[in-house]
C-alpha cells in the first residue's frame, strides 16, 4: 500500500503525486468530510482550472439532484424528485470534456449502497478513466453534523435517543437507514474499490487543525497550482446550534402531526426560515452547542479505528493519517437548556414568509372540502396548509 503523510514542513503540492492527464476525478465524499467547501472552490475556480487542463463541467457548484438520480435515492423532503434526465445531463456535461482531465463532487455517491449501481456510475463517467476520491474525517466529530442536518430534513428524534439507535440499537438502521451507509467508511470504501479497483482509490484523511490542507490535497491531483482553490465563504452551511436545532425538532414534530404537505416544508422551513436563519444569524460565542455524551464518542471512536484499519488493508492510497479516523473530541461538560435568541427566532419566521411570497410552488391534490363546525383543529390546519399552497401557486 502507498500512504502519503503529509507534515507541516512539506507542501502537499510536492508530496502528491498529479493523476494521469485525461483521468475523470470522482469525489464521493461522504458528508459531512468538507464536500461543500470543496465544490464552492472548485465551481469558484472552474474558469481558472481550465487554464491549467482541468474542467468543472457541471453547471452548479454542486450537482446533487444527478448525484441522487445515479444512486437511484429519492430527494430531500418536499422536493422535487430527481429525475433520468438530471443524471444524463451531467454525463454530456462529463462527455463534452473529451480528453481533458475533469473532476466531479457529489457526497450523494456515496449513498450508492450496491455493486450493480456503482459499476454502472463508473463505466458512464468514463469507465478506466474514473478515480474515485473519498474524503473521511473522524466518525465522532461527524455524528453531531449528520444528526442537525437530518433533523434540517424534518427528524423528530432527539440527539442522544438518536445516537442510542445508531450506536445501541440493532439493525442500527432507524430512523436514518442512510447513516452507517455513508458512515461505515471502511464499508463505503470497499464498495467503490470492487467497482475500479484499489489503484484508482484515493482516500484523503482530513485533519480539522488544517483545513485548508484538504485544497492542497485536491490541488496535487489535479495538477494545479498551490493556492488556486480557495475556500468560498458559505454561512449557509454552517451547523445549528443546540437551540436552533430543538426549535426545528419541535417545528418537525407539529408539521408531521398535522400532516402538512411536504412540499410546504422544502419551502418554507428548510430553504425558508432555516436557510434565512443560518444566512443572517451567526452562532453567538456563549450558544450551547451540540456535544456528544462521552459513551457515543467512546463508541464512534472504536468504528473508526477498526474502519482505518480495514481501509489501510484494502491497499488503496491513503494520504493523511489513518489514526485520525479513531480520534475523538474532548468531553464537554452537558450542554445547558438551549435557549434561542429572539432575533433568531424572528429571522427564521421572517424567511419563512419571504419564502412564502416568493415563486410558487407545485402540489397535486388540495384538501378535501368541508364545514368549519365539521373539522377538527389538527385538520383545519391541514387545510390551511394546502390552501397555501394553491394560493403560492397562483401567484
């Protein structure tokens, strides 16, 4: 096996050896492994990159909805469903690079949970061409981001009931059977290794003390020069606080019990209030934070070490250290009552109205008509909620 360690005294730039010209770089992340500041510099710096041979071909930053229609997975909550017609315009946009060396991000890849499906992925992108790319960071660290970006698409479970389902709770599957698909990352990498092979494996081990380590990483596959990639300023993607957080849990908890349309929530909870809310509201130095208890942390630490150890086994090239992968934060002393501020509350009440005034959105059956006297309140609220609906779609 090839393991490049990088140390602080040597540029990854010379450390790293570039990809063959031509080859089509296939970064699958997971989540939660520094995938959204990747792609904002890599779309950032598309024009600049094909100076140098290298191509971004698709036309956003990141390309989620082709990722998802490849992996045959349905979309977030309340969005529209990702289509053939997604995932064939990426691979023209691929095809159209010729034999230019091109790159391609999307953490959706790796909800890719079977051989048939990652064969098919690979040999559309290129086939020998393609070489996968897997970014991972220490399985602790990611629990708390993965549990705040579910709960973003309307889980109702609390952190540490979730973290008891996940980590104590055979088959480990509910609520979020996506989870350890993503997660087991010895598992994920194997996967994509049966597909190409562990000579076109990369597996960049992310060190949260160097962030920006990662684009250099990047940089040095892709033959570019040091300091082209820049990270993109993104407030968007910022985690929620332990507040923010509950108040949406709660929000998700009403919203599932009245049985809204879930369109209603992609619009006006998700990419309305939350994305308002964590546009223009920044964490606040003394805001509780989502802490993991020590047993959880004592137990993501124990996969990870034994997934480095399968990983480095599979004879793929590791650059980082693998040991970061069993590393854990230090134990936080439990998180006081989560109180929200305000003014947060009334920026994520005011994105969900502006999302409301915004562009209409679709849905298919309204409510079923009836008298006032003859509705319960839980189905009245209902009936709101669909009749919002048409009235956006009139506007």
């Amino acid at each position: 096996m090839e393991t490049d360690c990088t140390r602080d005294d040597a540029p990854v730039n010379e450390a790293i050896a570039p990809l063959p010209a031509g080859t089509r770089l296939l970064h699958i992340g997971p989540h939660k492994t520094g995938t959204t500041a990747v792609q904002g510099a890599l779309f950032a710096a598309k024009d600049a990159m094909r100076a140098h041979g290298v191509e971004f071909p698709a036309h956003t930053r990141h390309p989620m909805e082709a990722a998802l229609a490849a992996c045959a997975r349905p979309a977030m909550m309340g969005d529209p469903a990702p289509t053939d017609r997604h995932w064939t315009r990426l691979l023209d946009q691929v095809r159209a690079t010729g034999g230019r060396t091109s790159v391609v991000s999307s953490e959706f890849f790796a909800d890719a949970d079977d051989d048939a499906t990652i064969a098919r992925i690979v040999e559309q992108l290129g086939g020998e061409r393609v070489h996968v790319l897997v970014t991972l960071r220490p399985l602790a660290r990611i629990m708390p981001s993965q549990w705040q970006q579910y709960v973003q698409n309307g889980l109702r479970m609390g952190y540490e009931d979730w973290l008891e389902h996940m980590l104590r709770k055979p088959p480990y599957r509910k609520p979020n059977p996506s989870f350890w698909r993503r997660h087991r990352h010895d598992r994920l990498v194997r996967r994509w290794v049966r597909a190409v092979g562990p000579g076109r494996v990369t597996v960049v081990v992310v060190d949260d003390r160097d962030r920006d380590a990662l684009m250099r990483v990047f940089e040095a596959l892709l033959g570019l020069p040091r300091d082209l990639l820049r990270a993109v300023p993104d407030t968007a993607n910022r985690s929620l606080t332990l507040a923010e957080a509950e108040m949406l849990r709660a929000l998700n908890k009403e919203f599932r019990e009245h049985e809204l349309p879930e369109e209603l929530y992609s619009r006006l909870v998700r990419n309305g209030a939350v994305m308002h809310l964590k546009n223009t509201c920044a964490p606040a130095p003394g805001d509780a934070r989502i802490t993991t208890p020590a047993w959880a942390a004592e137990a993501a630490a124990a996969i990870g070490a034994e997934a480095a150890a399968r990983i480095t086994a599979l004879g793929v090239r590791v650059i980082g250290d693998p040991a970061l992968l069993s590393g854990a934060p230090e134990p936080s002393p439990p998180a006081a009552e989560p109180a929200l501020a305000p003014e947060a509350a009334a920026r994520a009440l005011y994105g969900a109205l502006a999302a409301a005034a915004s562009a209409p959105v679709r849905h298919s059956a309204p409510a079923k008509a009836r008298t006032v006297h003859q509705t319960s309140s839980k189905d009245l609220v209902k009936v709101l909620g669909h009749r919002c609906l048409r009235r956006l779609r009139r506007r």
